[in-house]
C-alpha cells in the first residue's frame, strides 16, 4: 500500500485538533451486539494521540476498511456511515480532498 502522507503526522493546530475531536464524538454510536457482516479489511489502522500541558487521553484508534470500528473513546463509535469525518481528519492533517479511499492507500494496481 502507498500513501500521500507520512506514517507520522503531528497536528499542533488547537482549532483543528479540535474539530478532529468534535467530528469523533459526533461519530454514530457502536450498538451492533450481534454478528455484522463487514467489507473486506485492509490491514492499514490508526492511532489518534490527543494531548495538552496538563493531560494526555487515551489514543483512539480505528481502519478506514472493515467494519471501521473505533476504540479508545468512551463509547466505542463507527466511521462507516460518516465520510466527513476522512475530510476532517485530512483537513487537520493537511491534506487536500481527502476522503476514505486517501486513508485506505493505494494497492500496486491502483492508477
């Protein structure tokens, strides 16, 4: 897989840190307690380190394929059903016109 962005990327922007926040607790709530069929995942995972002078949170983590679960926040959430959030995330990491397929990478076929 390739990607348009480095492995590591720091956000020091307050406003920006912020919005990526904000559009993870807006993210829809994880109520599947049953088996769900999920698209095929790609291996690719991120983590999200938040923190200030006085505190760090817990990392939040999640995929852009799969079931695109997210963990670490208080209520495990899902990214599936809200491609804003990759617009957000790319806006905050400085990348223009992201979306889920920028988070996803290109496999070697890919144009």
């Amino acid at each position: 897989m390739t990607f348009t962005f480095p492995a590591d990327v720091t956000v020091s922007n307050q406003a920006q840190v912020q919005d990526v926040a904000k559009a993870l607790c807006a993210l829809p709530i994880n109520r599947s307690h049953a088996s769900i069929n999920c698209p095929a995942a790609f291996g690719v995972g991120y983590n999200l380190t938040f923190s200030s002078k006085e505190e760090t949170f817990p990392v939040v983590s999640f995929d852009p394929s799969g079931c695109q679960f997210v963990h670490g926040l208080i209520r495990g959430r899902w990214v599936m059903q809200s491609p804003e959030f990759w617009h957000t995330l790319g806006v905050a990491m400085g990348i223009k016109g992201a979306n889920n397929s920028t988070f996803r990478g290109q496999g070697p076929n890919s144009s």
